[in-house]
C-alpha cells in the first residue's frame, strides 16, 4: 500500500495510528470521539508539510513518490472529514486552495498482472474521496454557513443549492452502483463496492442534506 513507500515518516506513521484506531472503533460504534486529537494532528502537520499541494518532480521526487504523495493526502483528508461528519465539527484540513489530484495507478501498477484489482481498487478509492467530498460541502454549504449569510438568500437561491447538491449526490450514486458487482462473489466483496453500503451512504447523505437547519429549517429549501 502507499505507507510502504517513501513519505513523510511521521506523518505517515500518524496517519496508519490514527485510522487503525478510527476503523476499530467505527467496527464497534462509530468514530470515537478519541480519535479526535490523532486526527486533527494530522491533518495539521499535513497542511504544514505542504501535502495539500501538487507535488512535482521538481521537487526532486520521482513519479512514484509523487503519486504516493498525493494519495496520503487523499487518505488524510478521508479521515478528517469522516471525523468532522461523526461528531458535527468543522474539519481540520482547511485549504480552499486544494489542487492535489485524485488517485491515479503508477506505471508499475499499471504494467503489473493484477491491473484489474489495482484498477478496480482505484475506483473504489475515488468513490470513497467523492463521498467525503460531498459531505464536506453539505456541512460548509447547509449546516456551518453564517446565519447572516443564509439570511441574505432568498427561498428560490435556497432551492436551487439543495437541489444542486440533490443532483450531485444522485450522480454519485448512479456512479457507483454501475461500477459495483452485478452478482456478489460471497463474501469477497469488499464492503465499500456493495450495493448496501453504498445505499446505506445514499440515504445518509439525503438525511445530512435534508436535517433540519438554519439553511432549511423554514422548509422552503425543501418544497419543490
């Protein structure tokens, strides 16, 4: 995986830490609120060690350590918002000026006999990027948006945001339940391309959409 190659150690090592620690507890009940600390330390040193950047070769790293580089952001900035969503608080990893592309194979990968995992993997690894996406931009948009803001916005500008995002997170559906398994092999399925995981996210996206707020709490925003 991308922690057995080069990168910022620590960061590195942090990050393993904290999402073995984030996947235990959300086996059990949800993300702890004990993971909080490890996962705003990291995305903060990320911020620091200039991940949320496009790397190049300029910098002198090779195109595997690049394409590495890019993906520990990617897996960083997953976390930071799966946490931020679990327990409502803003997220850690703040920087509007993102320009990190989305995962991509390298050509080893590209050229090696388990291509198609790899590629089925990297998909897998986008869906999951885009659903983080999504819900980072309900929680700015609807629910962490300044009041006097959302009062500047009429009731027709409030319909068209939802319905906006509406769209989107349908897309996205659609998307991945195309690409998932027509006929499940057992359970060599992996979770995230299962038709109910993905339904199970479709609706918990709808419901963080649709939550009673100050954005939509007069239910214009929800009336067609």
């Amino acid at each position: 995986g991308a922690f057995s190659h080069p990168c910022p150690s620590y960061v590195r090592d942090l990050g393993q830490v904290a999402q073995d620690h984030v996947g235990r507890r959300a086996r059990l009940a949800g993300a702890s609120p004990a993971s909080l600390p490890s996962a705003r330390l990291i995305s903060r040193q990320a911020m620091v060690l200039g991940l949320t950047r496009r790397a190049s070769e300029a910098k002198g790293l090779s195109l595997v350590e690049i394409e590495l580089r890019h993906r520990l952001f990617w897996s960083i900035y997953v976390l930071d918002r799966m946490m931020a969503v679990s327990h409502g608080l803003p997220v850690a990893l703040m920087d509007d000026n993102i320009d990190v592309p989305l995962p991509g194979l390298t050509i080893e990968e590209f050229a090696s006999p388990e291509r198609s995992q790899l590629a089925v993997m990297l998909q897998t690894s986008r869906h999951v990027i885009q659903l983080r996406q999504m819900e980072d931009r309900i929680l700015r948009t609807i629910h962490f948006r300044k009041a006097g803001d959302v009062a500047t916005l009429s009731p027709a500008d409030r319909r068209v945001t939802v319905q906006d995002i509406r769209a989107e997170i349908e897309n996205w559906y659609t998307s991945c339940c195309l690409s998932a398994p027509l006929e499940p092999a057992g359970d060599n399925v992996p979770i995230h391309n299962s038709v109910a995981w993905l339904s199970a996210r479709y609706y918990h996206l709808l419901v963080l959409l649709y939550y009673p707020s100050h954005f939509n709490g007069s239910g214009n925003a929800l009336s067609n």
